[in-house]
C-alpha cells in the first residue's frame, strides 16, 4: 500500500534530506511545499532520482494558507512532517515580529484546521532545542525551556500551541528537537560548509567568541533516519531528542576541517565578538529516541567532515556564484 508523506519546508537543507531519504521506499508517494523555487541538485539531493514519486508545490506558510490546505486535502497524507521555519538565531534580533510571524502566527493558521483533518494519521513537528537556553546537567525532553533569543521563543511558543492541540483534540503530534545538523548540500553561511569555503579562498574564518561554545554536530543523515522513525513509530504527543554522543568545540571543528585541507588553524582564524545570546553549551540527552526508536547515530565527525570538503570541491564552480552570507526574507 502506498505511503502518503507531505513535507513543509521541502527546500531547507534538512526537509530535501528527509525527502530524499523517504524516496528510498518505492511505496512511498511525497509531496513538498516550500515558499521558494526548488534550488538545483547542489542543495537538494532528492533531485538526483528520476521517478514520478516526488510532487512540488510553491506556496508560502505566511501567505498561502487556504491554498496549502488545498493541497493537502486533495493528496490526504497519512503524515506531515513540518521543516518550515525563520531558523536562523542571530538575526531573529533585528527582526524578531518575522520570526513570531512564521513560527507561530502562520503555523496556528495553518493547523487549526488540520487538527480537524481524519486522514492525518501523524503530524511531525521540527522544534529545536534552542528553546533550553545554555544546556547545563542532563537535558531531557522535560527540562523546562528557557529560551534567550527571539527565534528560540519563537520555537518555544509554537510548542506550547501545538501541545494545547494534543491535550484538546488528541492531535497525533510528535516533535523532534535535533542538535546541531551539518552535511553536504548545508547552507553556506552554516559555519562547516563555511569553514572549507573560506579555506579555498583564502580567506580568515570568524571564531566567534574564539569557538568556544560547545556544540553537538550530527549528521543531517542521522537526524533525517530518526525523523523517520519518530514518524513511524513514535508516540502522539512525544518529543524526542536527536543528539551525538558527544559535543564539540566550534574551534575544534574548525581545526578538523583545516587538517582535512592541509592549512595552518592558527593562520586561518581570526577572534571576533561572542553573538548576542550565544549558549555557551548545546548538549542534550537522547536516551528517549536510543530507547523508544532504536535510533543512535552512525556517523562520525571527521567522516561526515570529509563528507562536506568534498562536496564543496565537487560544486566549487557553483558555490562561487551563491551568496556565502545569510539574507533575511520576511
């Protein structure tokens, strides 16, 4: 029997994974909407397949509400899973009424009525665990949220609606809270992509703060199989948490990446200001997903590392005519 997924944000770097990752099973059928034009292969994987199993529909969350709920109603699938977003942290400050506007405003029009839908079987929400603040101790599902940024609130107040959607009409809700995702086809300001970019072109690498945050990389791989297997398996109305075994210092990356490429750490960095609501730690407990899913990553760093470097020296031609900084669209 065919499978009935419809992905929102299809476009982002880790909705084009999940979708290429769903289309490895023939009797699945996947629809994506996403507010932008499908980027070329570079960014999506999923456009390397040639079958007829993958539809894509350009619609807005902000403004294309009654037109995505037609889109749905005609495919009925049996899950959505939802990427869409304003998903960058250190801009959300200057505007953060567009990142209240997407990830809350738009997403409570759109899933008000589709709470009513009887042929959504699973609903996956992609939170992040942005919401805790600084993660400090063991972070589980049910540490309170904490949230310093105008995007982490954001995120934190949509799954706080979504919630009232469980407890009030059973919504067969599942969210996902993935720590920090890198791999090829990444945005290029996203500071791996960015680190081997800045490589080739000679150019110094920004440590912000000197790279000291510890972040928690996994590959958008090991996220995309535990997505899958939350949408499969899951509970309605658990959260779980996708995370590494272990976290890493920004710097510390950064000097993996210069070694894969054979420059100097010190000559290729330079120290800049800490961002405004910076956490100084990104580390949370997986046990849930490990347990419940059966879920663990499988790909290492320096593997997944090797895995970008060469991407972009495969797409180097292309990447020099993309922008390499992020540029806000309301």
């Amino acid at each position: 029997m065919m499978q009935k997924v419809a992905v929102i944000g299809s476009n982002s770097f880790s909705g084009a994974d999940f979708i290429d990752l769903l289309l490895d099973d023939p009797n699945r059928q996947v629809i994506g909407i996403s507010r932008s034009p499908e980027k070329s292969r570079m960014f999506l994987p999923y456009r390397r397949r040639t079958d007829r199993r993958f539809e894509f529909h350009q619609l807005d969350l902000n403004r294309h509400t009654d037109e995505i709920l037609a889109v749905l109603d005609r495919f009925e699938p049996q899950a959505i899973v939802n990427f869409a977003a304003q998903s960058e942290v250190a801009p959300s400050w200057r505007h953060p009424e567009h990142w209240f506007q997407t990830n809350v405003v738009a997403l409570s029009r759109l899933l008000n009525p589709l709470k009513d839908r009887a042929y959504l079987e699973k609903y996956v929400h992609i939170s992040s665990p942005e919401v805790y603040g600084t993660c400090v101790g063991r972070v589980t599902e049910e540490t309170p949220v904490n949230p310093s940024t105008p995007y982490a609130a954001s995120k934190a107040a949509a799954d706080m609606f979504l919630a009232t959607l469980v407890k009030n009409f059973n919504f067969p809700l599942v969210t996902i809270r993935a720590t920090n995702v890198y791999g090829a086809h990444q945005q290029l300001w996203k500071i791996i992509p960015r680190s081997a970019i800045y490589l080739r072109m000679n150019q110094k690498i920004s440590l912000h703060g000197g790279g000291t945050a510890v972040k928690s990389y996994i590959h958008i791989r090991d996220v995309s199989r535990g997505e899958l297997l939350a949408m499969e398996q899951g509970q309605p109305g658990r959260m779980y948490h996708l995370s590494p075994d272990q976290g890493y210092a920004v710097r510390d990356v950064v000097s993996r990446i210069c070694k894969l490429m054979q420059r100097d750490f010190a000559a290729s960095t330079e120290i800049v200001g800490e961002r405004l609501g910076q956490d100084a730690a990104y580390v949370i407990d997986s046990t849930r997903a490990r347990e419940e899913l059966g879920w663990r990553p499988g790909i290492g760093l320096d593997a997944g590392l090797e895995e970008v470097v060469a991407w972009v020296e495969r797409n180097w031609q292309e990447i020099g005519a993309q922008p390499l900084e992020y540029r806000h669209a309301a």
